[in-house]
C-alpha cells in the first residue's frame, strides 16, 4: 500500500514542523553570474518542452542566446517533499544545489515568509510587462517582488480510456467497486482534499474550517483503509498510470496530455462535475543562489510570447504569459483554443483556488493529511 510514498514521509513530517516565520532570516548569497554563466534549475517532471532524444529544444535556443549554460534537473516530486529535503540548508542562507526552482503559490509563500528567496531585479527581466495582469498583485508577493509564474494549471480527475471507454464524471466514481485497489491520488493536499472537499460541496476558496475538512479526511481515510486508493504519490503518479497499477486517480492537467504523448493515447483527464482545483508554480531565487542575474535572464527569456507559445503547446498548463495565445495561434489554431493552455471563462468557473491558510491551519490540516499517508 502506498509503495513509492514512503520515501518521503519522513521528509513530509519534517516539512510540516514550522509554518510560521524564520526567527532569523538569512542573508543573500553574493551574485557571480558576471563570471559564472551557468545555471541549475529544479523543477517538476513533463514540465518543458522536449524532443525525441530528451533534449529541451527552448533551453537550448536560451543557452545559444545568452552563453549561459543550463543543469536542467527534475528534482520537484511535490512541495512539501522537496522542501523537506532543503530547509535546513535555506535557514542557513546555503546553496541548495538549485539556483532557480519552480513551487506552488502556497509554498512560495512559505519562502517568501521565511526569507528563504532572493528579492528579484525587475530590470533584469523587461518580460514581466507580459505577465498576464490578474497573477501581477498575489497577497502573498505584492508586486512579484520575489516569485513569477512559471505554468498554471487544474488539479482534477483522469482515467484509462481501454478499462472505463464511458469515462468518469466525478470523485465519487473513483469509489467505484469497479476501481478497488487502482486508484491513486495526490500527496499535495490542497488538490486531493481540495477535491474531496469540493465533492462534498464545500466552497474550497471560501468559509470553511476544521469540520469541513475532516468530513473530507475521513472520506480519504475510509478509501484508503478499505483498500480502494492503492497510491499517493507526487509526479511519480505517472508511472503508475502507465504500469497499470492504477486505472484512475486524482492528478494534474497537463500530465495526461503528456504521458498520451509518450506512451500511447490511453488516458482522458476531466474537470469533476464538482469542481477542480487551480494553481500556479512559480519562479524563486533561492536565499544561496550565486547566480541570480542569471536566473533572471531565464525568466526573461521565457516570458517572450512566442517562447511561452512553445513550452505550453508541449506542457498543456495554462501559460501567464500575455501574447502567448496569439503565438500559439501563429504554430497552431486549434493550439490556440486548448481549454487546458487558454482557459475561457466557462472553464475558468469549474475551478476554485483552495484558500489561504493560517500558520496555524496548515499545520494541523497537513499533518491529518500525512497520517493518513503514514498510517497507511
């Protein structure tokens, strides 16, 4: 049960200790980047474009431009396990290998509080003028003084099109007697208990509290105890998807286009008739980087229109990039009108933002969402 999850329990529990401010913040690391052109970026799995060998056709057109050289390496499997693997070397203002790696709105918050991020150099990145108005003011970086988005995208529900041809609606149908033991779902918890809770008809981004989300708790536990949900795992959901070993599960928008790509067009990923989740992933200088002028030339690089235009019609996450639509439409028409990159309005009201969290919250709601993992 689970296999796959253990791993980074124990980063999990440790991740979830403190979610209130660092006593000390730590001091910034000095800039090299005017003699040291490389740059090491951590990010998540299917997340740029690539080619047939394995190669990042947008980094290397960056690395011919610029002369900076590019350590491209998927290292995210989720927020709080790769947070776990590097707190303690943040709180001591030390390079944690990344000098650029792209989180989640809620845990770029947690940086930011902590003073674990580098204050970004606007004019270093002339691009931002292309970040798309509504993600420009976030209340947990007024401004992007220290964060800017990377893709966008919706937490919602996939499935094996061979095993279930009618498809699945809802939340409620990954219960099915027909999925027992091949159903997985999420480790980040705002989209897996996001989702629960949204099948529960809670209004995630609005009023709700500790009985809410343990209606939804104790609907993940009954799942899992009974043997209906056989994983929870972060990006590594992919590999059971094409195994087989789970037939349906809880996941993220532009994986599914992507492992159709690579494997076979055997999966289809819905909205729930509930709702889904919306998030970003975003940009961060961390506090030990010494190459942040170069990190800032990356992002500048990748808010041109026509480069974002590439890297969403391979990802299929919502690109925040202005101008990029249009870009698209340049490559492809039907690109362009891709509700998973360019969302309208009408898929835009099927997902909700899971709200802030006090300190507080986060605490308690993370560690009833970790012993069910560790309990498992």
């Amino acid at each position: 049960m689970l296999a796959g999850a253990g791993a980074g329990a124990s980063a999990l529990a440790l991740a979830a200790c403190s979610t209130g401010g660092a006593a000390v913040k730590p001091t910034a690391a000095a800039d090299g980047s005017a003699t040291d052109k490389s740059l090491n970026w951590a990010n998540w799995a299917a997340y740029i474009d690539e080619d047939d060998s394995g190669n990042y056709p947008t980094l290397q057109a960056f690395e011919e431009q610029t002369g900076i050289k590019v350590n491209y390496e998927v290292a995210v499997d989720d927020n709080n396990t790769y947070y776990g693997k590097v707190k303690d070397q943040l709180a001591l203002g030390q390079d944690i290998g990344a000098d650029t790696v792209c989180l989640t709105d809620w845990m770029v918050a947690r940086w930011i509080r902590f003073g674990y991020t580098q204050e970004l150099d606007h004019a270093n990145i002339p691009n931002i003028a292309n970040l798309s108005p509504a993600l420009r003011d976030p209340d947990f970086d007024k401004g992007r003084a220290f964060s800017l988005p990377w893709q966008g995208g919706f937490a919602g529900i996939c499935w094996n099109k061979e095993a279930f041809p009618d498809g699945l609606a809802s939340v409620e149908d990954l219960w099915s007697s027909e999925l027992k033991g091949r159903v997985g779902v999420l480790s980040e918890m705002r989209d897996t208990m996001g989702l629960i809770m949204l099948q529960n008809g809670v209004d995630i981004a609005g009023d709700w509290g500790d009985a809410e989300f343990d209606a939804a708790i104790d609907v993940l536990t009954e799942q899992v105890e009974s043997g209906q949900v056989r994983n929870i795992k972060g990006n590594a959901y992919l590999e059971d998807l094409k195994s087989g070993d789970t037939l349906a599960a809880i996941c993220w928008s532009g994986d599914i286009t992507v492992i159709n790509a690579e494997a076979g067009d055997k999966w289809e990923f819905a909205i729930p008739d509930a709702g889904g989740t919306l998030w970003n992933d975003n940009f961060l200088v961390p506090i030990g980087s010494t190459r942040k002028t170069n990190a800032e030339t990356l992002m500048n690089y990748y808010y041109e229109p026509e480069v974002a235009a590439e890297v969403a019609a391979w990802v299929n996450y919502i690109t925040p990039v202005v101008g990029a639509k249009e870009a698209a439409a340049a490559i492809d028409p039907e690109l362009a009108e891709n509700q998973l990159i360019f969302p309208n309005e009408e898929t835009l009201s099927k997902a909700h933002i899971f709200r802030s969290l006090s300190g507080a919250e986060e605490q308690k709601y993370q560690a009833q969402f970790q012993s069910i993992l560790l309990g498992a």
